[in-house]
C-alpha cells in the first residue's frame, strides 16, 4: 500500500498519560501515512490492510515521540563567554546586567546582525537539536528590543523552518528587558515599542505566543499585565519567564490569563503552583539556567507533582543564563538536579512540552498525531536521561505537515 509505513520490531514509548511508565509497549507497531500517524497496537492485532505495506524493522530499538524543546532563545547575535568569566571571578548575574552587560550586551550585538547574520549564528544550534531528535522548538525575540530588531529576529525564526525540516513556533518577547535608550523609563517602553511591536509582528503573521519576563531587573506585574491584555485582544496565548530569581507573583498573573506556561519557577511558593493547578498551565523548568547560574533554590517539584501541574523541560538555549544546546543534556540535569523522573524529563520534553506550546496532535504516539519520531538505540526509555554527553539518536522523522 503506497505510502504507508509500518514500524515493528522494537519497544515503542507512546509517552500516552495513563498507568503503563512512558506508555512502553513491546510487541507493538506503529502506522504511518502522509506524515500523520493512523495506528498503533500490538503487532498481531494489525489491521488487514496495512498487512502489505511498507515495514521498518527496529530490530529492537526504542521508539519514542520526537524531542520538543518549548523554551529558546536560539536566534540572536555573539556570546558572552566573557561574561561567564566574570561570574566566575565572583560577579552574579544580577549585577552583570545591572552593570549594563547580561541581556544588553546581547541586544547590541543582535542589533548589529543582519537577518542573515542571525540565521547563520542560530543555525548550528539548531542543526545540534535536531541531531538529538529535536523536531519542534519553540525561539523567542527579545534581543531587539527595538520594534524592527524585533521584527527581524522573529522573521529570522520563521526562516530557520524554510531552511531545516523542523516546526518552530514563535514568541515575542520585547517585555525582555529595557533597552538603554529607555533606562528608567519601562512604562514608556511598553508603550512606545512593546505594545506597538506586537501588533506589528502580529500583523506581519509572526507571532504565535507572546512572552515576558516578570523580575525586578526587569518587568513589574503591571507592566506585563499590559501587555498580556494587548494578547488577549489580538487572541495570542501569552506564557511568562517567572519567579527565576524572586517571587513577584508572576505565576499568579499568568494563571489569571490562562497562559500555556510559566517557566523557570525556582522561586514559585504553595500559591503559584495551586494557581497554576488550577488553570491548567504548563510549569516549564530550565535546569541549564539553574546549573549556569549555580542557583540553589530548587523549583518546588514535588508539589507540582502532588498537585498535577504538569511539567515540560526546555534547555532555554541563550547565550547568558543557559548556553545549552542539548535537550538530552536538560533532561539529564532535570533528573539529577531537579529530582524528576527519567519518565518525567522524557514527558517534559514530549507531551508536556507539546502541551506548553499549544500543539495538540504531537507529543505523543497516537492515531491521529503529526508522525514526528525517534528512533534510538537504547534498551530503555530511562537510557535517555541517565547518560550524560551521549547521543544515541538513530534516525529522526519528521511528519512535516504544515
Ligand atoms: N531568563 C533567562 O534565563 C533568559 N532570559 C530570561 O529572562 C536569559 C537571558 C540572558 O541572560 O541573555
Ligand atoms: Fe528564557
């Protein structure tokens, strides 16, 4: 039967929510046709007509939902690795930025950089996700900080999925920080830039969610609540980097517009996670942020556990807090950092984070879905968070539905 495709032959991780761990079954097959998956179930209960079509054996490989990275800030201009120097000489992250280096030395460059230039820069990091079976990232503007840099960035975005078979979904993000022609002056940038910016990108179709970050050395309540009702008007989901150095409350603010995710969290007490219980947001962690920043306030992941919030990993690729670039990685350090469950990191990066992003037919293998997958060689889907700086991908598909 043409165009249809039978995988069979090795254990298969649906990562479906129910009682069996990561929905593993073995003796299964999985159908797929035009990008889309039809079936999956035992091998000997498959339907007589795809009994001729064409067969993937596995010969024992795992097979799991592609990889999802929901948090990244992989387009943007240079590095700072000088910066690392100087918080391992004793600065914090908080006064690098107050000093004017952290976020603004990232906009300085990602001004000088051209459309082009961005794309070039954001590439190899891309190209590293999907080597790991990354098919769908999430990347975000907020290096601009002007309304056209910020334009630029997104557009930029939006090219990486024309130039690699991946699925990238978008978010505005000028409610990053205050640029320097506007120190001091926050509400004004919200109005002259923000507020402006997103209807402008949104018109231009560049906008799939709409993003801040909620912190003193950055955004009040207020302020991203402004910008949040502008999202709400234009009928864009929002979500929000909160409570990663303090505890404004952003969770509460966030829950209050029905956001898709809050991330970060190390510092979210008992009424942010009953909050976000309660309205069914996503709690994105980012251990990359946590190790680089050698924070030690743990996000409270046992009562998002106790309290069924469901939780998505993200590497928050960035060029200052999270220089991480694996997905494989995160997971890892969501394990032995954050105390998740192998099973935990592989849903966070799968249909959690699919969950995070808005996207209802991907994450996991169910009839129905877009037939984004992986196939690694491991025994085990617990194989992918215990290894550190392994990469054990064999083959990536991308289900490519636009
Ligand atoms: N929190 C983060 O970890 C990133 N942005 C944010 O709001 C890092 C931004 C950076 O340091 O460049
Ligand atoms: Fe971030």
């Amino acid at each position: 039967m043409a165009g249809f495709v039978v995988y069979h032959g090795g254990p298969i991780a649906t990562m479906a929510a129910g009682d069996t761990p990561y929905g593993l079954m073995q003796g299964a097959a999985l159908v797929v046709c035009d990008g889309r998956i039809l079936w999956v179930g035992a091998f000997v209960d498959l339907p007589e007509p795809y009994a001729d079509a064409q067969r993937v054996d596995l010969e024992g490989r795992l097979l799991t939902p592609a990889l999802i990275d929901a948090h990244t800030h992989i387009v943007h201009g240079g590095h700072r690795a000088a910066e690392f120097e100087l918080r391992l000489n004793g600065a914090s992250y908080e006064e690098v930025a107050r000093a004017g280096g952290g976020i603004l030395s990232t906009v300085q460059a990602t001004r000088a950089a051209s459309e082009e230039d961005l794309i070039a820069q954001a590439l190899p990091r891309l190209d590293a996700m999907i080597a790991e079976g990354v098919t769908t990232l999430e990347v975000k503007s907020g290096y601009g900080l002007s309304i056209a840099a910020e334009l630029t960035m997104l557009r930029a975005a939006r090219r990486l999925a024309q130039l690699r078979p991946v699925r990238i979904v978008t978010s505005y993000l000028a409610a990053h920080a205050v640029p320097p022609e506007f120190a001091g002056r926050a509400d004004d940038y919200i109005d002259q830039v923000v507020l402006p910016g997103l209807q402008q990108a949104h018109d231009e179709g560049l906008v799939d969610a709409v993003d801040g970050f909620c912190e003193g050395i950055a955004f009040s309540l207020e302020q991203i609540a402004r910008v949040f009702d502008l999202a709400r008007d234009l009928g864009l989901p929002v979500k929000l980097h909160a409570e990663q150095l303090s505890n404004l409350g952003g969770a509460q603010l966030a829950a209050s517009y029905g956001a898709l995710s809050v991330d970060h969290l190390e510092y979210l007490d008992a009424d942010g996670v009953a909050a976000l219980a309660a309205s069914g947001t996503v709690a994105t962690l980012l251990p990359g942020a946590f190790y680089t920043l050698r924070e030690t306030c743990l996000p409270p992941v046992d009562l998002l556990r106790k309290q069924n919030v469901a939780m998505a990993l993200a590497t928050d690729c960035n060029p200052g807090s999270a220089p991480l670039a694996s997905l494989l990685m995160a997971m890892n350090m969501g394990c032995t950092l954050f105390r998740l469950t192998p099973e935990e990191a592989l849903a966070g990066v799968t249909r959690n984070a699919a969950q995070a992003l808005g996207l209802s037919d991907l994450g996991t293998l169910a009839a129905g879905n877009i037939a984004d997958l992986a196939i690694w060689s491991v025994f085990h889907p617990a194989e992918l968070a215990y290894r550190i700086g392994f990469n054990p991908l064999h083959q990536r598909i991308f289900g490519d539905i636009k």
